[in-house]
C-alpha cells in the first residue's frame, strides 16, 4: 500500500532538514585569484590556511606558497603590469588561470614554479595572455585552453659561473622545464631575440597534440650562437627553435618554427623524435630537424628547409612509414635527409628531398627516383635548382607533386618516394612548366652495408 500524500510530503521535508543539518562538504578545489593593476595587485583568496600570498609594496614579486592539501589549488591570474612576477612555491600539484594577463618585469621571467610539483598552465577560452620575459617550471608542464599565449624574452647570453666552478651563460628561453612539457591545445607565440636564445625547451619529454585537440605553436628566434669561434670552426650556445634532452612526440596540431641566426636550428631532441600527425613546418639556419637518436614519421605533414645544413639529421636511423615530407637543404654539401651510417628508410608515405648532395639510403619498400651520385645511382644526375622555381613531377599530364625552391643550389640532388608511383611507367620533372628530365621509377630496394661509394 502506497503512503498517502502528506504522509510523503512528510518523508520529503525531514530529508531535506537532515541534510541541511550535515555539514558543507568541502569543494575540489581551492581557488585564489590575483588581478595585477599596474604596480598593485588585487587578492581574493577564500583558503589563506592553505594558500599564502605575500607581495612587496609595489608588486614585483607576488609569492605563494601552498601547502599540503586534498583540494586542488587553483591560481586565476588576470589583469596588466609591466613591473610584476609570480613566484609560486607548493607541496602539491596545481593549476594557473590565465585570464587575460599581460605581465612583464624587465627581463626576469615572469611566471616560477620553484619546486618540482606538475603544473597545468590553462588558458582560459577566447582569452590573449602576454608574457615579456618567459615561464620556468621546475617540474611537468600541462598547457591546455582554447586561448592564446604570447611570450617573448631577451637576454645577451652573459656569463656566470655555477656553484659546481663551471662556466654557463644565461640564454633567453620563453618557455623552460625541468621535467616533461605536453601542450595539447591553444595558440603559443614564442619570440626570442637574445644570444643562444631557445623558443621552448624541456628538459625531459615533449609531446604535442596528445589529447587529440590541435594547438598551434609559432617559434622563432633571431640571434646566433653566444660564442662562434670561427678559427676553431666551434660553437657554444646555439640557438633552438624547440629543444627536448628526451624524445619529442607529435600527435597532432600545428608547428611552424624559424632561426636566423648562426647554428639555429628549428626542432631538436637529444634522443629521438615521432611524427604521427599533424602540421609541421621549419625554416631555419642550422638543421630543420636534429635527433641524437631516431627520426620516425607515420602521419602528417613534414615540410624543413635549411639553408646551411640538412632538412633533416638523425645521428641514428630515419624510417618515414607514413605521412607526407618535405625536406630540403641549399647547402652545397648537405643533404635534404641525412642519417648516421645510411639509415635511411622509406616504407610509406610521400618523400621529397632536396639538397646539395644526395640522400644515401638503406632499403625502401615502395617505388623511387634519385638524382646525383650515390651508392644506388652511381651515375652524376644533377639538377640546378633555381630559387623561386616552380618544380613538379606529372604524369600523362597530371600533376602528382609540385615545389617552390626557396633557394638555389647549381648542383642540386631530389629524391621522390611515393606509394602511388608505378614501376616502369614515365614521369617528367617539371621546371616552370618546362620538361627538365625524365624517369622510370625504380623498384624496392635494399642496400648492401658492405657496398662502396663510387
């Protein structure tokens, strides 16, 4: 038998009373918000038992201080000062907020994580945050957010010596981290104009568009090596585009990277580096691309032109199984994809490499054609290679590939890879819509280690 009416209207309003009675569990998180005016800042903070700020009488260094929690902390910074940095010192992992911020204090960086606690640094949506001065994080970095990020940073490479006696120089770094750096959404600019300066550096990994979303990354710097010792033909603190002493991973997103100066070169990792998707795109000085260890690509878009080394170098193997690249070198000696030892091999994906000298490869497993002189094509094909020249391979009148040279080289190398080039069947090499030669691609091939260069 069902209760009746009041009876149920009873039960109701004694639940309601009984959890009024409970007491107000506690939320996720907590929550401190730092708005900057000028030399002031403005503070909300609704957990000062966790959570303490303290800041000088003009704002040039805001600490705070976190302290062992359950919730998680979070820091919503806004507001605009040319004279202000936040120092932050915690004992758990936290978040930063950043809602519209500008910040800048000379050249200091302007956001510190000094202990080795894991930071997402969110960017809040639709919302353009500038930073003159840079971002250092002692332990893992998260970017994330549907906004834009702007840094940009200077210094003159000045010398200093280490507690350990040893001599370093400090380099302008937008973005550094001591631990892993995965940034899987928003729009990051990074500018460094100083000596050996480096756009985005991480100590340990480096991995991008992971989550799926496509962040885009603009980086550039414009200054050379802190010291260039020509009559020893050596270089010490040399410019990076982006730089991981790990491996780099990209999954997706889109990366466009230039150097202008001396030894700059667009992506470096002292071990190896995947590309499984997304949009790559360097133009440097020094290597486009430089791994300690292995290059591999299974997907996405490849394009690096070097003009004083190679597209491409892998101080291990270099396999492109998919995807689409595009490496170029318009130096005289370089190679658009170089690789320790020869180790070079395509099994998929569309391969374009132009350059001084010619790509040695080891084994491919789909059709190919090569210009110059190596240990596959023993016979001197050279193709000069125009700067703004428009070169195409067709078919029967299609164009299956075409490229602008951004720069001339008078004895130039290509070599073209493609799944959809058939073997035995003729193709032209177009300069300006002009035949320049022809070819029969060649059939799957594996090098010998013990052949010879002739």
């Amino acid at each position: 038998m069902f209760p009746s009416p009041i009876l149920r209207l009873l039960i109701m309003l004694t639940c309601l009373l009984w959890q009024a009675a409970l007491p107000a569990m506690p939320t996720d998180k907590v929550v401190v918000s730092l708005r900057f005016v000028g030399d002031s800042v403005a503070i909300a903070n609704e957990a000062p038992s966790v959570v303490k700020v303290t800041h000088n009488d003009t704002a040039t260094a805001v600490r705070v201080y976190i302290k062992q929690t359950d919730r998680h902390p979070e820091i919503r910074l806004s507001g605009k000062s040319t004279c202000s940095r936040l120092i932050v010192s915690s004992a758990v992992d936290y978040t930063i907020v950043a809602d519209s911020l500008h910040l800048q204090c000379g050249n200091k960086r302007v956001i510190r994580s000094l202990t080795d606690r894991s930071v997402t640094l969110h960017l809040a949506d639709g919302t353009a945050n500038v930073l003159h001065g840079g971002i250092k994080c002692g332990g893992n970095l998260l970017i994330n957010g549907h906004g834009s990020l702007s840094v940009s940073t200077h210094k003159d490479g000045e010398e200093y010596v280490k507690p350990s006696g040893r001599k370093a120089y400090h380099t302008a770094k937008c973005i550094y981290v001591k631990g892993d750096l995965t940034i899987d959404s928003g729009t990051i600019d990074c500018l460094s104009t100083g000596l050996g300066g480096k756009g985005i550096e991480a100590v340990g990994r480096l991995a991008i568009g992971r989550s799926g979303d496509a962040p885009t990354l603009r980086v550039e710097t414009t200054a050379g090596p802190i010291v260039n010792d020509t009559t020893a033909d050596k270089r010490y603190g040399c410019p990076k585009g982006i730089k991981a002493r790990a491996a780099i991973y990209v999954y997706g997103g889109r990366i466009y990277v230039k150097t202008h100066g001396m030894g700059g070169e667009g992506i470096e990792s002292r071990t190896g580096m995947k590309v499984k998707g997304g949009y790559i795109e360097c133009h440097t000085y020094d290597d486009g691309i430089n791994v300690g260890k292995n290059f591999s690509m299974t997907g996405g878009t490849v394009y690096c032109h070097s003009i004083d080394n190679d597209g491409i170098d892998s101080n291990g193997s270099l396999t492109i199984d998919g995807g689409h690249l595009t490496a170029i070198s318009s130096h005289r000696f370089n190679e658009g994809l170089d690789a320790h030892r020869r180790q070079i091999s395509v099994h998929g994906g569309t391969v374009i490499a132009m350059g001084g000298s010619p790509i040695r490869l080891k084994e491919t497993t789909q059709p190919y054609y090569s210009t110059g002189i190596s240990r596959l094509w023993p016979s001197p094909t050279h193709i000069h290679l125009r700067e703004g020249s428009h070169y195409a391979v067709t078919k029967d009148g299609m164009t299956l590939w075409k490229l602008t040279c951004p720069r001339e080289v008078q004895k130039g190398s290509l070599f073209v890879s493609a799944p959809t080039l058939e073997p035995g069947a003729t193709y032209t090499v177009e300069e300006d819509g002009q035949a320049l030669l022809t070819f029969k691609p060649s059939v799957s091939t594996t090098e010998s280690e013990d052949d010879t260069m002739r």
